[in-house]
C-alpha cells in the first residue's frame, strides 16, 4: 500500500552506526523522524536521533522499537534475518527481508547473479581441508578464500598463492563455511550505486572508481574516467535486474571487477554504501535522500554528478583537519569535512572527506595533499 507524504513520516533504523547517522542528517531537512536500533550504547547514530540499545534476539524489544513507525530499514546487512522477517510482519520493511539474507552469505549471493546470466568469478563452497585442496586444485592458483557470512573490509579472507597459504589460510578460517573464488585479474574497481522507490521509479548514479588498502575503501573517484556508454549500461542493467529479483526499494550498491570492456560482480550491499558517500556533496541528490525518497514512495531526485569528485576515507586517526579547514574555498573546489563521532582506532573508519573541483587535476592535486 502506498503511504501519502507527510513530513512526519516515522522511520526507524536498525543498525546505529555511521550510515545510520548519516541517514537522519540527509533526511531532517525533508522533516522525517528517526530512530535507531543497535547493540551498543556508543552507536554513533545515537547522537544524532534517538537510540534503543537492544538485543536483536529480543523480539519484544525488536517490536517496541517498531511500535508507530511508517517504515523501516537497516545500515547494516550483518542484522539478523530472522529479526528483519519477523519485524515486516508488524511494519513495512525496505529493503526486502530477501535481499538482506541474499548479501548475507556470498555463496547465496553469487548463485543469484549466475542465475541472471550476471558474471561473477568462479567459485566452490569449502567446508573440509579435502575440499579446500580440491577446490584449489580445480580453480587453480592464485585464488581467494573467504568466510561465507560475516566478513567485511577485507575480514576474514586471504589469498592463496602457494599450498602453505592454504594451510595457514584453513588455521584461521576453519569451522566457518567458506568459499573459494578464482582471482579475477582485473582493470580495476568500479561500483554503482543503483536507487528504486517502492513506486517502481529507479535511477542510477554513474560508475564510480574505488582503490582498497588492506581490504578497506580508502578513495572513490567520481565519476570513474573514461567509462564507455555501454560500460555504465552494462552496471545499470545487473543493477536493474538484481532489483527486479529482489522485490527491491532502497539504495543498492553493486561493487565490480572490470576486466576489459566486461563487468564481472564481486558483492552487492542492500543499503547505503561507503563508495556513495561521495554524492552528499557531488551529487544532485545524495544516496541517503535517494534511499529515504525511496523507501517512503516519493519521486527520486536526480542522480547527476556535479564535477569532478574524490572521497577519502579517514581511517584510524584524523589528519591535520586545520590545515583543510583553513584552505579557503575558492571558487571552483569545495572540500567537505565528515567526521563521524566516533573513537578513533586502527583500521576504523572515523570520518571522509570530499572533494568538488571543476577539473580532475585539481581535485586529484587536493586529494594528495589530504593523503
Ligand atoms: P570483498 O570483501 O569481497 O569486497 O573483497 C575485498 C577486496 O579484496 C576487493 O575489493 C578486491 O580488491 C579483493 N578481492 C576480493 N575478491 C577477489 C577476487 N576473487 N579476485 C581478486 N581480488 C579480489
């Protein structure tokens, strides 16, 4: 049933961390309420919208929290499915209880690509040592194992090059179930950010370029250079047609391999992502109002890239901010400071910054000098 608009709209968020906050901040403007839901009192949505810190075990508590809301959504695909499930039968929930379980487990993931003709690399399930040899044996080294479930920047997986790596890899790994993909030799890393309305309206943004350090997102290019018409069709139709799949309503991000003129799908995430933290700023509409528009049945806005735009990520520590702060903003570059409340840690993304220039040399020249 569609919901007429009111800038009362209730929306609840499981998950109360970064996505999450940035969530309440693109959607105040438009007069929505929030809150969140997490297992940590130190959530940093929590600063910025109400709070319950819960169980996602305690359906009583699950059900309280989702008394009185229009809608419901999550930022992190790592929520129960169960919790989800048994919360659309008291509120409307988008994404789809299905695309969350989908993401959740890589196997199942990959399955549903292959199954629309959707290239991915090649892969085995590995529950055994005897599987692991067999499965290294068949799909040729080098290659990837990785846990099933759970694993995220780059956590819990290794690259097998030698048969001491596939011991060492098992040591660590064994027990979980696994998978192992062939290495996909690759141009580089590309990712869409694809948007549809529980209207059926959807809009895609362009294809952006991603680099990882250590498993970890540490800058997004957008718009990815030199993308073929038929390179970003090729991105909106896998998108396209994952959504169809998946009853869809919401942002979601697909992140690709590109090999040659090809796109093979590395992973998709049922919300908003990392690599579309970029259009807060360089884009029309941001990601986070797009997935709010979205889940709520409102027409989206457009996607358009405005320039030539950088995301950093800020990992661990904060840099020199005063040195950025005090750069005047001149009349073609914008430099957007993003930090998240959060308490800075190694390998722990704290903040980004964003980078709006009318030209790639400048922004790329800006974004050496953040580092
Ligand atoms: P993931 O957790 O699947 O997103 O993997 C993290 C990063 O590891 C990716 O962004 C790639 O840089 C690299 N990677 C993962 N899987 C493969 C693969 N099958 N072939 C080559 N590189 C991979």
């Amino acid at each position: 049933m569609e919901r007429s608009y009111s800038n009362f709209m209730n929306i609840g968020i499981l998950g109360g961390g970064q996505l999450g906050r940035m969530l309440g901040l693109a959607g105040y403007p438009l007069g929505f309420r929030f809150r969140c839901f997490d297992t940590t009192p130190d959530a940093v949505a929590g600063h910025v919208m109400p709070l319950t810190v819960g169980s996602f075990d305690d359906l009583e508590a699950l059900q309280a929290f989702a008394e009185g809301l229009d809608v419901l959504t999550y930022e992190f695909e790592n929520v129960p499915t169960w919790a989800v499930e048994f919360l659309a039968t008291h509120v409307n929930v988008h994404p789809s209880p299905l695309a969350l379980s989908i993401s959740q487990d890589r196997i199942e993931e990959k399955t549903f690509f292959q199954s629309m003709g959707v290239p991915t690399a090649l892969f085995l399930p590995v529950n055994t040592r005897e599987e692991l040899d067999t499965a290294v044996d068949q799909l040729g080294m080098p290659c990837v194992i990785k846990t099933c479930r759970l694993g995220y920047d780059g956590k819990g997986q290794f690259v097998i090059r030698s048969r001491d790596d596939a011991e060492a890899a098992w040591q660590t790994l064994q027990g979980n179930p696994l998978i192992l993909e062939q290495y996909v030799t690759f141009d580089r890393e590309l990712s869409i950010i694809a948007v549809r309305s529980t209207t059926g309206d959807k809009k895609f943004y362009s294809l952006v370029q991603n680099f990882h350090e250590g498993g970890i997102l540490r800058k997004t290019l957008a718009p990815a250079s030199n993308v073929s018409a038929a390179l970003q069709q090729q991105a909106e139709d896998f998108a396209d047609m994952a959504m169809h799949g998946l009853e869809y309503s919401g942002v979601l991000a697909i992140e690709f391999f590109q090999v040659g003129e090809k796109l093979v799908v590395n992973e998709m995430a049922p919300r908003v992502h990392n690599s579309g933290h970029w259009t807060i700023e360089g884009a029309c509409t941001s990601q986070f109002e797009n997935h709010l528009r979205a889940i709520c049945g409102l027409p989206l806005g457009n996607t358009r890239v405005q320039g030539s735009v950088g995301m950093i990520n800020l990992i661990g520590s904060v840099p020199a901010l005063e040195k950025i702060m005090s750069e005047p903003c001149c009349q073609n570059e914008k430099v957007s400071i993003h930090l998240y409340g959060k308490e800075p840690k190694p390998g722990r993304k704290i903040g980004h910054v964003t980078i709006v220039s009318a030209h790639d040399e400048k922004r790329d020249e800006i974004m050496r000098q953040i580092g």
